[in-house]
C-alpha cells in the first residue's frame, strides 16, 4: 500500500485496537514518520541516491529500466512479512520478543522485501525500493530498533532472459552453483535461465560494489540462506581487516512469482543503508543518524561521501542496575531494552548482563 501522508500512519498505528500481540512502544511510533532517506543531504539519503543512481545508469547501457520507489507504508500484515515470502511457521521473526505487532494481523514490517510483492504484482519488472524497516533488539552502537533497508528486483521474461550478459558463469559460482542448485524448490526451473539471472545478479551487484566501495576494496560471495531465494548469496566487503556482510541476494522463488502472476525467474537482493553509511562516512554510532544536532546534520553535502568529523559528547557515566523476574519465565530481554528507549531514549549506549543469579 502506499502511505498517503506520513502523519497519517502515526494516528493510524496510535488507534489500533490493543490485543494480547500489541507491543508497539511511543518511542518507536515517534520514529514513523522521520523519513530519514527523503533527505537528499543526510547520509541514509546519500547512500540511498548513491544506488539508484548507480542502477538509472543501466538504462544508458541498453539494460532495463530500474525505477525507484520510496513511498511505502511500514504497516504490513503477517502474510505479507512471512507467508507470502515462505517463512516457516515457527520462524522467530513472528514472535513478539523480535517483532513491533500492532494487534495479532500487522506489524511493523521487518523488511523491504515485505513491499516486494505487490510491486511485482502490479507488472514491475525491474524496480528498487526503500524504507524504514523495525526489528527488536539489543542497544548498542551497531544496532536500533529502526533501520532501512534498500532492495531491488529484477524479472525477466523469455525475450529479456536471452538478451542478458549470457550464460558465462562468474568464477563464485561455480563451487557453490552445484550444492545452491539441486534445492527442492527451484528443481523445476530452466537450468539455462538459472544461469542467465545468477550472471545478471552477479554483474548488477559486482558494479554496485565497486561503484560505492572502489576497485580495491577485496569482496567476497558466500552462500547463505533466505526463505525467498534459491540459491541465495551474502556479499561481504574487508573493513578494517573484518568481513562484513553488507548485501542478501538471490533468485526468487519461482513459487512467490507464479504467485504474483509473474514470469518466473528474477533476481532480489536487499541491504542495510545505516550499515553502508556507518562504513562509507565513518559514522561510530547507528544512533548519530537520528541526530538533529546541526554539528551532525550540517556535515554532510549532496551526491559526496565525505568522512565524518566527530563532536563533543557528555561524558560517559556508569550505572549498575539489578532486579527481581518474577518466577513464570516471560521475561526478555528485548522488552527491558524497549523499557530503556521509553524513559532515557537515546543517552543509554550500551546496555550488558553483569551477573545473573
Ligand atoms: N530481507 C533480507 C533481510 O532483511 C534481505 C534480503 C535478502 C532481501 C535477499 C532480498 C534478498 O530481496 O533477495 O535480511
């Protein structure tokens, strides 16, 4: 669905009707409507450009036309978070200790991909989309109940398949393509059109990376698992001597696309903005994106990665805390963390078991 106006989406979320899934607190309502990456001067908008530049530029080359969307509402429902993108049953993401639930049908989505669907649906056959995404988790500088995530799709039908970079199989491929290949789920599908959308997937994503990273930065494939994408890849990039993972890919289940009224084969593939930004302007703290101090947002210029320049903080102070749980065993931690952000919001970095007894 796309959002009508963002205020809108806080009164709708503040009048839903409670029931025993609601967990939804007011500090996260409070972050629906900020639209961080409609900035075109702030480092999530920056990032966000970055990309769908990057893509608008295949068109020039003869490729697909990418269009761009940001414009979603982050209210979806539990078919179209999990169901529709083959999730299992008890996969924990459904659960309330990781998930913001409206009532026991919606929820905040927990990622783009929940967008990705409908798009298809509507006879998108090559799109990016962005947006905020909400996830439980813990405080620290690395993670925020808040994030965005930027993905892309691209379909293909049976003239648009041939006329791909061909069937030459990149070198990462080649050793994982066999064991990634034979999944159950994908068994029906042309082995030949297989090929073209991993060799499509493979150059889109390849120039991607160089374009945001450089030449030298070394990167890397590696097999991994998304319940909507067989095979599936996570493209990791050497930061400061570490891996790091900044991009889930793959081809579409075929199942998802008949489901759309699609033709079958396409590539997704889906990344972090905070997670690009903290390594492309060398921002320390996921929080600092939420800043609306100017030192931070006066910093940064449209269309430039510039590295950020650090300002004055207060000074750091200690707390030890301890409680009693009562004895019936709901507690999580998750729930303490949202306790924290509604009463100090942002002033508490990082928050860590001492001791249990
Ligand atoms: N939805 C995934 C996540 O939140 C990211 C992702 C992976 C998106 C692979 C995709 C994809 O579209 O094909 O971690």
């Amino acid at each position: 669905m796309v959002l009508e106006t963002s205020s809108n989406v806080v009164d709708r979320v503040k009048s839903v009707k409670r029931d025993s899934m609601t967990n939804v607190t007011s500090s996260i309502i409070s972050k629906l409507d900020q639209r961080l990456f409609s900035n075109p001067a702030h480092p999530i908008g920056i990032v966000k450009n970055l990309i769908y530049d990057r893509f608008r530029k295949f068109k020039n080359s003869n490729d697909e036309d990418f269009q761009c969307f940001d414009n979603f509402d982050p209210v979806v429902s539990v078919e179209e978070n999990f169901d529709v993108l083959c999730f299992p049953s008890d996969h924990v993401g459904r659960s309330r200790s990781d998930s913001y639930f409206l009532d026991n049908r919606t929820l905040l989505r927990t990622h783009m991909t929940a967008n990705e669907p409908e798009y298809i649906k509507q006879g998108h056959r090559a799109f990016l989309i962005s947006g905020d995404v909400y996830r439980r988790d813990e405080i620290d500088s690395t993670h925020y109940p808040v994030f965005h995530q930027l993905e892309g799709v691209r379909i293909f039908d049976d003239q648009s398949i041939t006329k791909t970079v061909g069937t030459d199989f990149p070198s990462p491929f080649n050793e994982h393509f066999a064991i990634n290949y034979d999944y159950e789920t994908q068994r029906g599908q042309d082995k030949l059109a297989l090929r073209h959308v991993t060799t499509d997937l493979y150059f889109k994503l390849m120039g991607l990376m160089r374009h945001l990273f450089g030449e030298n930065t070394p990167i890397r494939w590696q097999t991994c698992f998304f319940p909507f994408t067989t095979p599936s890849f996570e493209i990791e990039i050497l930061y400061r001597d570490r891996w790091i993972e900044v991009c889930g890919c793959g081809v579409l289940q075929q199942s998802i696309l008949k489901d759309c009224n699609a033709p079958v084969n396409g590539w997704a593939f889906g990344l972090g903005l905070e997670r690009l930004a903290m390594i492309l302007f060398d921002i320390p703290d996921i929080r600092l994106f939420w800043s609306q101090d100017e030192r931070f947002l006066n910093q940064f210029q449209l269309e430039k990665i510039t590295k950020f320049v650090p300002f004055s903080k207060y000074p750091s102070t200690f707390r030890d805390m301890s409680f009693w749980l009562n004895e019936s065993g709901d507690f999580d931690a998750n729930s303490l963390f949202d306790l924290i952000r509604q009463k100090a919001g942002d002033m508490v970095e990082d928050v860590k078991l001492v001791k249990n007894y």
